[in-house]
C-alpha cells in the first residue's frame, strides 16, 4: 500500500536539516519502502522548505512507525507533517 509522507520544515531550520540529513536518507535507504521522494524548495530552487516521500509498505501502522523513526522527526525539523494514503495514477 502507498503511503505519502509530507513534512514542512520550521522556519529558520536549515542548519537542522542538514545535520540530520545523512541519518534520514539511511534510515529511508535501509527501509527499502521508498518509491520516490526529495525536498521541497522555494520557487528558486535555493532554500530546502520540507520533505516529501512515498512509500510501498504493508498498512498504515508500519507507514506510520517508519515515518515516527525518521531523523528528521527525532529532531523536530518539521513544523507540520501529514500522512496519507496515495493512489499512484500518473507515470510517465
């Protein structure tokens, strides 16, 4: 089942991000749930604003302890997170 994972950064958080960054694309590489995913910017592409993420996993209860064990989470880099069931329709 897909799941999409938004998270929007607190403002003012990039040196958090970054220092966490490392640890949040191994804990997503390890889990081997990741379709696709990657920051949002600012319309310039020059400031990182939040994560979004999508998942393959079993049922919501695992996409949400894979989404509670995220770095970025443990280190309160999001102001906002939301988690949802997906339905991928487009592809190129």
């Amino acid at each position: 089942m897909l799941f999409c994972i938004v998270g929007i950064d607190k403002p003012d958080s990039l040196d958090l991000r970054m220092a966490n960054r490392d640890n949040h694309l191994k804990h997503w590489s390890d889990t081997g749930a990741v379709k696709l995913g990657g920051p949002f910017t600012s319309d310039d592409g020059e400031r990182l604003e939040g994560s979004m993420l999508v998942i393959d996993v079993a049922d919501r209860a695992t996409a949400q302890k894979l989404a509670d064990e995220d770095p970025y989470v443990k280190a309160g880099l999001f102001g906002t997170r939301e988690l949802r069931a997906w339905k991928w329709l487009l592809k190129e």
